[in-house]
C-alpha cells in the first residue's frame, strides 16, 4: 500500500485530487453511485472528500448488500476488513478512508507506471 505521507502529500496536488475523483466516480458509477455536478471539476478538500464518500456508503450499505460488496470488490477492498471497521465509532468514515486511500493508490500507480 502507499506510504501515508506520499498520499498526504499527492492529495495536495490539484491534478491528482481532480484525478482520484475521477477514478471515485468511475467505481462509484458501476454501483450506480452518482456524486455532485461539480465533483468531477472542482477540486474538493480532504474532509469534503470522506464526507461524501461515507455518505454514499452509508446509503448503499443501509440498501442492497449485494451491490454494497460488489462496490467493494470493484474498488478492490476486502471484505474481511469490514469487522474491524464495524468496531470504530464511525463505520462509513472510517471506511471512507480506505475507499479514498484505495482510490488514490490507483491513481498514483497510473501516474507512476503510464
């Protein structure tokens, strides 16, 4: 996985924020998952990020466990996470993390290795 300084340090750039948005939507998309009008343009700030992602995780984990895990699979999260995380005070944000974390490695791989 990626050193969590190299993520805090690629999440200040501009290009790559834009970019792991974009891969967000992409993989959000498969589960039918859409986000703001202006997430794909507008840069957003870390916590802005987490928030709506939990957000969408939440909805989709209270609705179908079947597109929820397929969501996951798509991201390429394990399920075996999912009881660790169930154990922290706040389920969707703490796995909006990992989502996010996820999301950026794959873009940071693209960028690294394209």
């Amino acid at each position: 996985m990626m050193n969590p300084e190299i993520l805090n340090q690629e999440l200040n750039s501009v290009e790559f924020v834009l970019k792991t948005q974009r891969q967000i939507i992409k993989d959000f998309g498969t589960a039918g998952v859409d986000f703001p009008d202006d997430f794909r343009s507008t840069p957003y700030h870390i916590d802005q990020l987490l928030r709506e992602i939990s957000i969408r995780l939440k909805d989709l984990h209270a609705g179908s466990s079947s597109t929820f895990s397929q969501l996951l699979y798509q991201i390429d999260i394990p399920e075996s996470i999912l009881s660790d995380l169930s154990e922290t005070d706040d389920f969707s944000l703490s796995l909006a993390e990992v989502v996010l974390k996820r999301e950026a490695y794959k873009v940071f791989l693209r960028n690294k290795y394209s």
